[in-house]
C-alpha cells in the first residue's frame, strides 16, 4: 500500500532533536521564572482578523505566510504564525490588566508561516516567546534583553550577537516616516523590488530592511529613525543602552532593525548567530506599546520577544544522553513474567530501564543490554530463578554477583554515584 508522506516544511522530532527541545524548554522554565514569568498556553488557532489588525496588512506575515481557512461556520481562522498577537488577546480577555499592574507571561509551541523551507526555516517551527506588559520604563527594556541573553548562556549558546535599534513612537514616527518616504521617492525607483516599490507608500520603513541587498543599498544613505526621535524616545532609548552596558551586555545599534511584524515601536532587538547560515535570526523582539489599546483593551505598553527552538536547537551543545539504569535479560522463556515484574518492581522504585520485549536467545539479549547503554544488566538464568536471585552486571566494569531480587534495586542506585 501506498504510505501518507508528511506535510512539507512540517517535522517530526526525534531524539536528539527532541531532547534539545526538552534542554530549551526546561531552562525557559528555569530562567523566566527567576524573573517572575508565568506561563500562559493559547489556542494553536486564531481570528484571522486578530494576526490582520497586531502584525499588519503590509508584512510578509499577513500577505504571504498565514495558513488561513474557514471552518464550517464559514468563518475565517488562521493557525498563529506568531505569540504575542494571542498572548495580548488572552490578556485582554481575561481581564489581568485589572488585577496585576505588570503582567510577565511566556509560552512555547508550534508556530505556522508558509515559507520556504531550509535549514532553520520551517513552516511549522517553535517559538520560546516572552511578553511583559504594563510597564514603560526602559529598565524593562533592559530586563527583557538581559533574561534573553541569560536564557541563550542557560542552554549553552554564548557566541550569538545582540543588535538593537529604536523605532520612534507614535509621536515622533509619523513626521520620520513622512521624511523617509519623501526621500525613497527621491531616488530612482527602477532600482527597488516591486515589494519596495509598493512599500515606499505603504510602509516605508520595511524599505530599510528588504531582503534584498540591492534595495537595502540604495536606500543606503536614508535619513537614519534614531537622528529624528523625539526627546523621550532618545532618552528611553539612551537609558536602555547604558543598563545593557552597566551589564556588561555586549551589542550593536543597527539602524535598518525595523522588523518584519508592524507593532513595534520604540526598542527593538534581534540576536543573531553566524553558525546557522541564512536563517541568522534566532530571537527577535521589542516594544509595543500601542499594541493592547489596538485590541479593544487599556492603553497599556509592552515588550517582549520570541525565540525559534529549531535554531536554538541547530547551535546547541548535543545534551548529555540520559542513561537507563539497567536492562533485564531474561533467559527462560517460561519466566518472562517474573521479568517483567521485576521490571516494574525497580522503575517503581525510580529506576529506568528496560527488558527484550521480542525475547531471543541469550546472546541477542545481551546484545540488546550493550546497545541499549545500560549501567547494569540484570540477569534471570535458570539458577536464579530457582533461587530467587538476579545475576547483576555492572556493564561499565564487567564485574558481576549474585543478589535477592528483593535488593536489585538498592544495589543499583548505591552503585549510581
Ligand atoms: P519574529 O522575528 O517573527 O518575531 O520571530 C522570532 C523568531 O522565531 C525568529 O528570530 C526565528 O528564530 C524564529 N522563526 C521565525 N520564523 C521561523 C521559521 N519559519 N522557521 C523557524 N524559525 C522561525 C515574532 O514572532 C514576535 N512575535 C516576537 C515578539 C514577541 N516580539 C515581541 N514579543
């Protein structure tokens, strides 16, 4: 029969890839919560109006990437290409803002954007994803940035690059984004993609970071956001950059940092790795501070970010395999029961191990023990059965002796350390 291949750029994640996964997850857990982060789960799907109003008509995103389908009420959802549009619902829903002054939530999971696949690009990936609202002072900046950079040192990754820049807010934005837009039409327009061409009008800003080298050359002398920020921005900002660096946390401004989702404003931020290839973003993040009011709820600002796992994944150390304790060999066929038994008896104990579950002889069962990396191999001969005995064999040093099964257990964790 025919076999149903999987969905393109969609994986399935096996050990070590897995295991990794696991490593990420539980230092999310570890280092957020130093910081006082909760987490939060959102539904995998959402109103497709909710990623059209938060990430913008213009973005990729919205235009390219979104896997949009109706259900069978005729109404429009989309699986979330992204965190913070669901996380900033939730929290309005839920009414958090009445009863927390800042709220601190992180969540992880599956995240769909139908690009094009490669390494480190997927189209469902995973996201880490952190988002603090209720608080506009730059030491939250400053937080957020510094928890990120401590969660990539928690799982091993010290060599990725912080970049960060500043987009302005809805006071001094708008008259930066006139000048830019007045200066882009300036220059001949043949030499821009048609994505830019379209851009200049519509969004001017995502001109600065095309994709394209060629664009972002010609637009290479283009007035720069942070020389035209109002007053508070400039000290928002100067105040950020001088904790980050009273931290002792390394960056560089780039000015062309305008991000791909259109909710920013003020600091935004990406780290960068040069061992991943094209796929050199891995976490990206910023302000947002109309963002809530935006969705129906109080006008209240926020900052966060989002990591991809898979990118996480692609650069970190192989975590140490974790090993079982023993492997039972069992050698009467009669007795496979008293071996399973046993089995139970010792992972009830808070043992890991395992036994053959399609028999054979004796020598495939004990080849079995040596593939499986077992400390110990537990032996149930004929002898021992009738004694109720189990051979105990420290794989490592080759040593063996005979014991109750009653003791195997505490023969074994004695021997762990
Ligand atoms: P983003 O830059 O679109 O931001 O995505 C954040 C991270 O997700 C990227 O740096 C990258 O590591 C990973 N990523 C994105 N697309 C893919 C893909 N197709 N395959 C694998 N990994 C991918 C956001 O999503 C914002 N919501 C972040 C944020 C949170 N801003 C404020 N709060």
């Amino acid at each position: 029969m025919r076999t149903v291949s999987g969905i393109k750029g969609f994986a399935d994640i096996f050990p070590p890839e897995s295991s990794r996964f696991t490593a990420i997850e539980a230092a999310a857990h570890q280092v957020f919560g130093r910081y006082g982060y909760v987490e939060l789960r959102t539904p995998l799907v959402e109103h497709t109006e909710l990623f059209c109003r938060t990430l913008g008509e213009e973005t990729d995103v919205v235009q390219k990437e979104m896997y949009t389908f109706s259900d069978r009420k005729q109404r429009s959802l989309t699986l979330r290409p992204e965190a913070t549009a669901g996380v900033v619902r939730a929290y309005i829903a839920s009414g958090l803002h009445s009863r927390e002054s800042v709220s601190k939530l992180f969540s992880l999971g599956p995240m769909f954007r139908y690009e094009r696949p490669q390494k480190g690009r997927m189209r469902q990936f995973h996201q880490i994803n952190c988002e603090c609202v209720g608080a506009y002072a730059p030491q939250t900046d400053a937080e957020v940035i510094s928890m990120l950079m401590a969660f990539l040192r928690e799982i091993g990754i010290a060599d990725a690059s912080l970049q960060l820049n500043s987009l302005g807010c809805a006071a001094c934005r708008p008259a930066y984004r006139a000048l830019l837009a007045e200066y882009l039409r300036s220059l001949e327009a043949s030499a821009f993609c048609e994505d830019c061409r379209r851009r200049m009008e519509t969004n001017p800003l995502r001109v600065l970071d095309c994709k394209i080298a060629g664009c972002r050359e010609h637009a290479g002398a283009a007035p720069r956001i942070m020389e035209h920020g109002c007053q508070d921005c400039r000290e928002h900002f100067d105040c950020v950059l001088a904790l980050l660096n009273a931290l002792h946390v390394p960056f560089a401004l780039n000015h062309r940092l305008v991000r791909g989702l259109d909710y920013y404003m003020r600091t935004t931020f990406e780290v960068l790795s040069g061992r991943i290839g094209a796929q050199a973003s891995i976490a990206g993040g910023g302000r947002y501070d109309g963002l809530v009011a935006s969705l129906g709820g109080p006008d209240l600002p926020g900052v966060g970010f989002a990591c991809g796992m898979e990118r996480l994944s692609l650069l970190m150390p192989a975590p140490k395999a974790q090993r079982l304790d023993f492997f039972l060999v069992c050698i009467a066929k009669e007795a496979h029961n008293i071996a399973f038994l046993l089995a139970e008896a010792l992972r009830a104990q808070g043992l890991a191990g395992d036994m053959p579950h399609t028999g054979g002889s004796f020598k495939s069962q004990m080849r079995q023990a040596d593939r499986s990396g077992a400390r110990f191999c537990c032996v149930l001969g004929p002898d021992e059965l009738e004694a109720g005995t189990v051979m105990l064999k420290n794989m490592d040093t080759g040593e063996q002796r005979s014991l109750p099964q009653a003791d195997a257990a505490t023969a074994i964790a004695r021997e762990q350390n």
